[in-house]
C-alpha cells in the first residue's frame, strides 16, 4: 500500500528488481543499466571545456579553486552553449583543507552544483607494461571535479596532450 501526499490510499504491485530487463536499440538486455549523462557529468564537461577556451597550463597554476553553478539550460550544456550555465567563483587557495576553511566556502550550498578545480600530478598509463623498477610516468593535468545532490562527475585534461581529456564519475 502506497501513501499519496494527499492522504489518499492507493494499492500498486509491487515490482521486483530484476523481474524485467529494458532492452536496447539491438534488442540485448541492458540490465537496467542507464546510458543517459548525468548533469555533474555534463556540467564538468562542459566547464573544463570553458575553462580549456579561456585559460592554458601556466607555469604558476593556481592551487584549487571553487566555483557554483547555476544551470539555465540543461539542454544547451550538451551543446557546449557558453550560456548554459552561469558559473560564480567562489574562493581560491593553495590546498583543499585551505579551501574548505574559507569563509566563503559554505556559500556552496546556494548553487545548483559546485565545481573544485586543481592542478595536479597525475599518473599517465603507459602503452607498454613497465619494467621491474620503472616508476610510473607523470604529468601535470587539470582536474575539475563537479558535484550536485545528485552525484558527481570528475574531468582531467593533461598539459603534454590537451586534446585527450578523460571522463570518470567522481568517488
């Protein structure tokens, strides 16, 4: 028995998971799986491709920065429409656990989603495997990571290949 928010009692089946699989354009079985993105997904998307337009890998990269979003129009972030979104810089420092101290930091939760932008070292696969003692190889890339009630979403792109950019869903 399922409760309406008008107090209205209302009987349903009730439905098991896995009883029934949604199939795909091929007609295999997608297992419920969900191929749509996700708004942090094509939010982060979205601004690293802004901030790649507007800003180059300097010698001096900023620490981390925070940014919030107010999205107004979803349909144009995959369009890569530059007003899509409205994007407000909320506080700048040399860490993440300086960040998060920030006075201006609680002002996040005024934002459809927020985004923490770094410059890091992050490992690069190798095409080879390595050798016994090789280290892995390193580069320098931005990472922006884009949070909502949601979820999230995590974009790096690294400085030594620009048109490479790699997708992950943030943990």
């Amino acid at each position: 028995m399922v409760k309406l928010a008008v107090g209205r009692a209302e009987t349903r089946p009730e439905r098991r998971l896995g009883s029934r699989c949604r199939s795909g354009r091929l007609g295999v079985p997608s297992g419920g799986v969900n191929d749509t993105a996700s708004l942090p997904f094509r939010l982060a998307r979205w601004f690293e491709a802004r901030l790649h337009q507007t800003l180059e890998f300097g010698p001096n990269p900023h620490g981390c920065r925070l940014y919030g979003f107010e999205v107004l129009d979803p349909d144009g972030l995959d369009a890569d429409h530059p007003g899509a979104a409205r994007v407000c810089f909320i506080a700048e420092a040399g860490d993440i656990d300086a960040l998060v101290c920030h006075p201006s930091a609680p002002s996040v939760r005024d934002f459809d989603a927020v985004a923490l932008v770094t410059h890091e070292w992050r490992t690069v696969q190798a095409p080879d495997p390595r050798r016994p003692r090789q280290y892995p190889v390193r580069r320098r890339a931005r990472v922006v990571e884009v949070r909502d009630p949601s979820g999230g979403a995590t974009v790096m792109r690294f400085e030594h290949e620009p048109d490479h950019v790699v997708f992950t869903t943030a943990a």
